[in-house]
C-alpha cells in the first residue's frame, strides 16, 4: 500500500497533478479543489499523503516518457 508520495510539481491539468520523481513522472488523479490549491505551484516540492486500503499504478509509454499513473481507490 502507498501512503505517501513526495516529489516536485511538474504540471496541474484540469484532472491530473503530474509528479516528478526520479527519473519518472507519475499522474495523479486530482479534486478540482486540490486543482485550485496547487495551482501556480510548478516546481515546489510536495507530499500526498492516502489512507486507502487499495492503490495500483499503470504506466503507458508515450513518444517522449513512460508516464506512470497512480490510481487511487
């Protein structure tokens, strides 16, 4: 189970906040209310903290990155 992930701001989307860490970015599926807290916030580092009981990660490969997708349930 994740319950933590910390890592810089790379971009907000409408639905997604893209980490980076290491050497791979990860997609996590936001709140518009989250979307408006971290707006303006590229580059600053930050820690999502879950308590669910389920997660899994699914990474598609685009022509430039391997984006990883954290999905949370």
């Amino acid at each position: 189970m994740i319950t933590r992930i910390t890592g810089t701001i790379v971009r907000v989307d409408r639905e997604y906040l893209t980490l980076e860490i290491e050497a791979m970015h990860y997609e996590i599926l936001i709140s518009e209310m989250v979307r408006r807290q971290l707006s303006g916030s590229t580059g600053k580092e930050l820690s999502l903290f879950t308590a669910v009981s389920y997660t899994h990660l699914r990474a598609n490969e685009t022509e430039d990155d391997l984006v990883c997708r954290l999905l949370l349930e």
